[in-house]
C-alpha cells in the first residue's frame, strides 16, 4: 500500500482507524486503572542515623588530653560509613530484627510455607533484596533506613527494631574485651621500666655522671682554659717585649747610644727578655711529662677516655629506660581507651545518634497512581498509533485520487464513489 507520508496523509489514515485507536487507547488505559484500584498500597518508613567521627565520635569520659580521637581522613570515614552499611544489610542483623517482630506479622503470606527456618529464610532474603533499602553519600555523614511493608505501623515497627539492633552491634564493634590482660600488661611494664630506671641510676652513680655528652662538654671546656691560662702569661710577656723593642727603635733615631734615655729602654728591652726566657722555660716544665698542666690535662684525658669507653653501656641503659617507657605509655592508652569504651557501653553511648525515628507513614509509595495513569495512556497512544500505521500498510486500497496520480504518473479526471461520479 501507498502511504503518503504529510500530514493529511496521516490524518486521513488515523480518521480511517480511529476506531482500533481508541480501542487500544481505552485497553490500556483501563488495565492501568485496574491495577491502580486493585494494587496493595505500599507503604515505606525512614529513620536515619548520623555517624560522628574525630573529636566529636564519643564523649570525653575518663581520657586523658593526648589521648583525643583525631579527626579521620576522608577515605577513612567512606570506608567506615560502607561498613555500617553492610552491617545493617547482614544476614544476622536483619535475622534478630526479624524474630523481634516476628516473620508472620511482617510477611503473613509466609505463614503456610514450609518450618520456622525456611520462614525465616526466605523472609531474610525478601527483606534484604526487596523491602530493605539503605542509604548513604559520600557528601554527608547520614545513613538512611527505609523499610516497605503493607502494613505501616509493621514497617515502622520493623525499621526502629532494626536500627536499634544495629546501634547494639555497633557498640560491641568498639568493645575491647582484652581489659585485665591490658591492666596485666601494665603492672609488667611499669616494673620493668622500674628495675631500667634502677639499673640506669646506679650505672650513673657508678661512673659518676648524670649526662656523658654534658659531662664530655665539660671535661673539653676545662682542657681548653687550662691551655689558655698557660699560654696567656707567656702571650702578654712576649706582646710586652715586642712594644719595648719597637719603642727602642723608635728612639735611637733620636737619641744617642750612650744617652740615659736609650740605657733605660735597653734595660727594659733586656728586663723583659729574661722574663719571656724565664716563662718559657716555666711553662716547658709546666707542660712537660711531670709538669702540674701536663698532670691537670693527663687527668682530664683519662676522664674523657673513660666516659668513651662507658658510653656504650651508658646509651644501652637510657634505650631501655625509653622503650619501657614507651610501652607502658603505650598500654596505659590502650588501658583507658577499653575502660572508656566500657563506660560507653554500660551507657548505651556510641558514636552513632539517631536523627529520625521510623513512624508509620501515612500515604504509600507504591502504587504511584499518578505515574501508572501516564505510563497508561502513554503506552495507549503509542500502541493506538502503532496499530494505525500497521492497519494502513496492510490496506491495499486507494483512498484518496492525488494517491493513483502520484503512483500511476496520470492525471485523474473522475471519481467514482457510492453517489455516483465526482
């Protein structure tokens, strides 16, 4: 069949077949009516929790000010936030919520099928995969519960037993069970950095030194004073005869050899060269092998020789003073952060505050009346039109005289219909 694709070609073919149109126009118009008056309403209850991180994750009960919770990275807080969310979605969590409120009263349709286990199996699995829907994003730090039933008092019901069953298990995720072997832990450290601090004290008693690098400081600092007190006296008498000196040349391109002025700077210059020989010769058996110096310097270097010798045992001794010291600060942390989580626990406090409490919903979610009636006369006029169409390719007649011009390539010159000739 020709088919003259404008509009009037169109329009003729629809007003040819209007009749089917509406047909299945009202065929599935009606079926989406019937479903709406027949469907079970669906109702769905919310509740959310917020989860709190860092500082804010838990009150301040019995910790110490070094011992705050530091603030989480951002993938930490995506990875612990999923991790709530497969809890609440757990085979267990959904199991113990479900014999709380009982399998028959959330899904009566169970109650003729098979034992209690497979009630409750095929109820956990209709639950988790159908009426248990948990919602998180990235962006914030709220998760949501949303549970559907045909009852809503049962969904409400269902959703606050739910949430406070994983409130319950969250709280025994930070339970530290390990409380007396950490206090244990404790006594045997605290003793063992005892006996260190006691092995250390008596080392330093013994060697008679409370710091070697101090002490080496000092030992240096002495050695060196000691040496510029012997020279210094030997400094100034040399600095003293070199300014007698330079005064006595200065002079004698004055005054005469044999004058008073230039006897009393040669005796000066000569007073003074045997004071510089005396003093060289004083600090050559002041520094020698049994000069005082050389004895007070001997010592010294003994000293510094043996503080090097005893260093070795010295810093052995302050890393285990260290270490112990480390381990005990280390188990006293952990000590306190099990005491505070028992004091949470016995209190019901965790770091997860329920924002919305689950109510029984008033309006169901399902059916959506409005969106079902416009698939329904959407898909009405798509298969009406797609009928026509088909109707006019099937049709094999000429229906209008421009359509046998256009095919056969002759002008028309009359018509004939029912009436007579046109």
């Amino acid at each position: 069949m020709y088919i003259e694709y404008s509009l009037n070609g169109f329009m003729r073919a629809f007003f040819r077949h209007y009749i089917k149109f509406f047909a299945v126009f009202a065929v599935c118009v009606a079926l989406g009516a019937y479903y709406i008056l027949t469907a079970s309403p669906i109702y769905e209850a919310r509740g959310s929790f917020i989860v709190k991180f860092g500082a804010n994750a838990r009150p301040d009960v019995s910790l110490v000010s070094n011992q705050r919770p530091t603030e989480l990275a951002y993938k930490d807080r995506n990875e612990i936030i999923n991790s709530y969310v497969k809890i609440l979605q757990s085979q267990d969590l959904v199991r113990k919520a479900l014999m709380a409120v009982g399998v028959e009263k959330v899904f009566p349709s169970l109650k003729s099928i098979g034992d209690e286990t497979e009630r409750m199996e095929l109820a956990a699995n209709s639950m988790i995969y159908g009426n248990l829907r948990i919602g998180s994003s990235s962006q914030s730090n709220v998760i949501e519960v949303f549970v559907t039933n045909k009852n809503p008092e049962v969904a409400a019901e269902f959703a606050a037993v739910l949430m406070q069953k994983f409130v319950s298990a969250q709280a025994r995720v930070y339970d530290i069970p390990e409380k007396d072997f950490l206090e244990e832990q404790i006594q045997t450290t605290r003793t063992s950095l005892q006996d260190a601090e006691s092995s250390f004290l008596d080392f330093k008693e013994q060697v008679g030194v409370s710091s070697i690098d101090e002490e080496m400081r000092n030992l240096l600092r002495q050695k060196t004073d000691l040496m510029s007190i012997a020279f210094k006296a030997l400094t100034e008498a040399q600095q003293e005869l070199a300014k007698l000196e330079a005064q006595a040349a200065e002079a004698k391109l004055t005054y005469r050899d044999d004058s008073a002025v230039m006897q009393r700077l040669i005796e000066r210059v000569e007073t003074a060269k045997q004071q510089l020989k005396k003093l060289e010769m004083g600090l050559e058996d002041n520094i020698g092998d049994d000069g005082a110096l050389a004895n007070r310097i001997g010592v010294i270097n003994d000293r510094i020789s043996y503080l090097e010798d005893k260093r070795a045992d010295f810093n052995q001794l302050e890393k285990n003073v260290d270490m112990a010291s480390k381990n005990l600060e280390y188990y006293t942390q952990l000590f306190e952060e099990a005491r505070a989580n028992n004091v949470i626990n016995s209190h019901n406090i965790t770091r997860i505050t329920v924002v919305d409490k689950p109510f029984a919903p008033s309006m169901p979610v399902r059916p959506r009346k409005k969106i079902i009636l416009a698939i329904a006369i959407l898909a009405g006029g798509i298969f009406g039109l797609g009928l026509v169409v088909l109707m006019e390719l099937l049709d094999e007649r000429f229906t209008a005289s421009d359509q046998l011009a256009k095919v056969l390539g002759v002008p028309v010159l009359v018509t004939f219909d029912k009436g007579g000739a046109a």
